[in-house]
C-alpha cells in the first residue's frame, strides 16, 4: 500500500487548491492550473464578474476600474446573441457602462458604473474640473447610457457649456471623436490599451512558436511572462479566444488532438507521462493564422 503512494506521479502533487480569481496577474484556479470552461459561467453577469477578478487591480494602483473586454466574454458565453442581449439590458438599467477604447473599431470595454464613478470621482477630486465632472456624473450619466456624445445634445439637453466640455475632456471623461463629438472614456486607461495590445502580441508570438503552432493552455498560463503580458496570462487568454485569434479544443486523455492545415483534425498518440498532463487541462490553444 505504501510503495503504492510512492509511486503516484510527481505531477498530481503540485496542483493545490487554489482561491478563483486573480488581482496581481498570476495564475489563481480552482482544483487545478486550469480551470476547465465547462466550469465557466454561463450567464453574462456571472461572467462579467468572473473577468472582473482577473483585472490586475495593483498594477494601476486601483486607480482604474476593472475593465472587461467585451469580446472576452464570448469565451465564457457560447452564445454571442445571448452576451448582446443581456449586456443591453445591464446597460438599460445603468448596471455597467459601454466604452469605445479607441484601439479597434470593433473592441468595446465594459465597467459596472458604479465602479467608473467612484474612480473617476477620485481622479479628479483636486482638479479644477471636479465640480463639472461630478455634475456630469450625476445629470448626464444617470440619464444617458449612450457611448458617444455630441455638441448639441450635451449644449441643449444637458446644458453644459463649451468650456465645460473642455473640462471633461481635460479630465479624461471626454475623447474626441470627430469635430464636436466625443466617445465617453475612462481617466488613465491610456495605459491599460497600451498593456493590453502589448500583452496580446506577447500570447499570439508565443503560440505561433510553439509546435505545430498549438499549445497546452494550462502549460501557457504557468510561464512567467510577467514582464510582457502585465494584465495576466488569463486574462489575455480570454481575449485571443473570445476575439476568435484562435482556435480552442479539448484533448482527449488518449491523445492530443490537433487541427490540420485543411481544418480536419487528426489524432497522435502521445507518451504515458503526456497523457496525463493532457488530461489535467484538456484545453489546449491552436493559431488560427499561418
């Protein structure tokens, strides 16, 4: 009985159970290195909440509100009408709010609300702007669930003046947009894009110098890229999927699963001391460009 606990692998020792979530960017699951998406939410709020507890909090000093990509949840919810359909109705009732980050036309960040305005509040607590930003947060925000704003409907409807406009631009509530528009944005998340593309290349890189050009995810999100992926290798994990870079699959215990050139898969045998690695994650990430 004895000699045969000596001889349980090495490997099933060192996953130890674990608190859901991450703040400082390291790899923080359930059971196991990963946590399997058949144990995924599948409601968006539940998700939204998930992705929330990736953000990296300390690396911006909680200066920033955690912000959620809105794509990312597409790799937690299968059902993308389902993810448009509820993040409309959060947005209706003034639970979260919408943001253009600029990056990308068709990249959309999310914040609960009250998390934008208790940060921005904070931002801006000893600029001359605050008074016009706390107005703004208190008329315009409880009103208006729009992303984007124009000069006529901030002058007529809300009757805040040009140079108050100014103010909000100043203080980071405001980005232009065109001549006498503007998106709605959030102080400070200038660094954040900048950490989030540098981050998705670094993923990207690594998986197409990988073998085959596929890689374990549970294997990925144990290298310590800290350096170049500062949002946390899960967190931008949820972004290459949900944004569709790539290809995800579960591995049978038998054999690693792997997609071919012509989009047929095909089966390898891999050796005893793989197969169980491989059936630990049953995950495992594949470039979707050559």
């Amino acid at each position: 009985m004895n000699r045969k606990r000596i001889l349980i692998p090495q490997i099933f020792k060192q996953f130890k159970k674990r608190r859901l979530g991450a703040e400082d960017g390291t790899v923080l699951t359930d059971k196991s290195v990963t946590l399997e998406f058949e144990d995924m939410p599948n409601d968006t709020k539940t998700g939204l909440l998930f992705l929330v507890r990736l953000f990296p909090r300390k690396l911006f000093d909680d200066c920033l509100p955690p912000i959620v990509l809105k794509h990312q949840l597409y790799s937690i919810v299968k059902d993308k009408t389902t993810v448009d359909r509820q993040l409309n109705e959060l947005k209706d009732l003034g639970v979260i709010r919408m943001f253009n980050l600029g990056f990308d036309t068709d990249v959309f960040g999310i914040v609960f609300s009250e998390d934008y305005k208790s940060k921005v509040l904070a931002a801006t607590a000893t600029k001359e702007s605050s008074a016009t930003v706390q107005r703004f947060l208190e008329t315009v925000l409880t009103s208006c669930t729009d992303i984007g704003f124009n000069q006529e409907k901030m002058l007529k409807e809300f009757s805040f003046q040009d140079q108050e406009i100014t103010q909000l631009v100043n203080a980071g509530v405001f980005t232009v947009r065109d001549v006498g528009s503007w998106w709605l944005s959030i102080p400070g998340a200038g660094r954040f894009v900048k950490y989030f593309v540098k981050g998705r290349k670094a993923v990207l890189n690594m998986i197409r110098k990988s073998k085959y050009k596929e890689v374990l995810q549970s294997d990925l999100e144990l290298r310590k890229i800290t350096c170049t992926v500062k949002l946390g290798i899960q967190y931008q994990v949820h972004d290459i999927i949900g944004a569709e870079l790539v290809k995800w699959f579960a591995s049978t215990p038998c054999h690693n699963a792997m997609v071919g050139r012509n989009g047929t898969r095909r089966g390898t045998s891999v050796p005893q001391e793989r197969r169980k690695c491989i059936w630990i994650s049953c995950i495992c990430l594949l470039l979707c460009t050559p």
